[in-house]
C-alpha cells in the first residue's frame, strides 16, 4: 500500500502550462520531498495526487489502481494542510474525528482510532479542548491526527509548518519523521526550504517551473547535482 506512480501527468491552468509532462514513481513507504521555488508546481502537483485538481492529461496509479479520475475519498489518501485549516468551534477530539463521523463510522469506533492517534501524537490530554487553547504544535499535531485515523495509503503535506517559528519547525520536522518511521507509510512532504528537505527525504524531487530537475536521495543531489539549478538550490557548487 502506497505506491504512486505518475505518467505524463500535464496540468495547464487556461492557456499555461504549470506542469508540461511528468513522470514520477513513489514506492511504498518512501518518504519523499517535493523541493523548489515559489510558484514552480508543487502544490499543484500535490493536489493532482490528491485528486483536489484534475489532469488535463496523463495518468496517476495508487497501488496498481488507475486513479486518475477517482474523486479525492477514493484515493485513500490524506492531505495534512496546516495548522489553522481546524474547525475552531470543535474540540480537538472532534476534529481529529471529523473525517470518520463524515465516513458513518460508530461513536465506538470513532472513539477508538481518536485515541490511537492521540497517543502517537502526545495529544491525550487535550483532546476536549478547542483549537483556539493549543500551541502551534499542537494544532499541527492535530490536523495530523486527522490524517492518521484515515489509515491512509499516503500522507500528502503542503508546507506544513510554514507558519510556525523557526524552532517549532525544527521540532515538528523531527517529530514527523518520527512519525514516518513508525508509521512506515508513505509519506509525500512539499517545502521550499532546502533544509527540510535534505533532513526528512528519503528521496527529493527537484521541480523547476513545473518540470522535475532531478530525482535523488539527499547525498545524491548533494554530490552529484545534475545541473547549475539544482547545484544552486541544493547540491555543492558544481
Ligand atoms: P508552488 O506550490 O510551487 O508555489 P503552485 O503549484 O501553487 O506553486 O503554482 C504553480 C503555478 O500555477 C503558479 O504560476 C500559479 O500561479 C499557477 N496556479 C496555481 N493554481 C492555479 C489556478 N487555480 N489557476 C490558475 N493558475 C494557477
Ligand atoms: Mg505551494
């Protein structure tokens, strides 16, 4: 569960064209880093995963699925986004609940995978309170508790922490590591920031207006930079 495989999937917003053509495969539990400037695709690439955008062509397969058409439900995939996408009037047990009430799951049942993610996430005592009552981390910990009661195939984040204080960041970066590590999902984690990405990937992708530089483990782009742009924004000088 959680192999992603992109075929000439190609994006065009009117007349541009945001992503011209990409092919990309994810294995499974892989922790992989969407890298590069402001504007050059990567939460649009994201959301096509994530169904949130459709394709003007090409093909998205989820665990040997064509899933190209399949609405956003179906992918069994979970989009964290940040913090401050909670519903503010509900507690945070109801939040981290919100997408199994939506499924039609029991109370019990809905109760059970709450406190399955609580515990994973250090949220135990905090589940009758409102987000408005919680530091920044915690309300990051709670939009990702309500990725992880999906049991989802992947986890899709799109700059999660951007807005969260530079050491908060670091703490959060370690802990959704952490998270990966146990969880041993995959996991699929947009940044501009070369840091996060050299830190958390296992595999980074380096986008450049819409198309994919290069592809490698973090040493690699760091050793072996395939050209100035990645070099620049990644690598050693070349
Ligand atoms: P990033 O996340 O890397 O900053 P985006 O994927 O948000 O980049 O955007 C890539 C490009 O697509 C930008 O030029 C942006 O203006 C354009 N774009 C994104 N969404 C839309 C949309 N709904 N309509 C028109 N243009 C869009
Ligand atoms: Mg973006």
């Amino acid at each position: 569960m959680g192999k992603i495989t992109l075929s000439q999937v190609r994006k065009s917003f009117g007349e541009v064209d945001v992503i011209p053509g990409i092919d990309l495969s994810i294995e499974d539990g892989e922790f992989v880093v969407f890298v590069g400037p402001s504007g050059c695709g990567k939460s649009t690439l994201l959301r096509l995963i994530a169904g949130l955008e459709d394709t003007t062509s090409g093909k998205i397969d989820i665990d040997g699925r064509d899933a190209t058409l399949l609405p956003p439900a179906q992918r069994g995939l979970a989009m964290v986004f940040q913090s401050y996408a909670l519903y503010p009037h509900m507690t945070v047990r109801k939040n981290i609940a919100f997408p199994l009430k939506m499924a039609g799951m029991s109370a019990a049942e809905q109760e059970a995978k709450v406190q399955h993610a609580a515990k994973i996430l250090n949220l135990t005592n905090y589940l009758d309170r409102r987000p408005g009552q919680l530091s920044g981390g915690q309300r990051q910990r709670v939009a990702i508790g309500r990725a992880i009661v999906r049991e989802p195939a992947a986890f899709l984040f799109d700059e999660p922490l951007s807005n969260l204080d530079a050491a908060l960041r670091v703490t959060m970066r370690q802990e959704i590591s952490e998270l990966h590590q146990s969880l041993k999902t995959t996991m699929i984690y947009v940044t501009h920031d070369q840091v996060e990405a050299m830190t958390m990937a296992d595999k980074i992708v380096v986008l450049n207006a819409g198309r994919v530089e290069q592809v490698g483990s973090p040493l690699d782009l760091y050793h072996s930079p395939r050209n100035l742009f990645v070099a620049g924004f990644i690598g050693s000088p070349k």
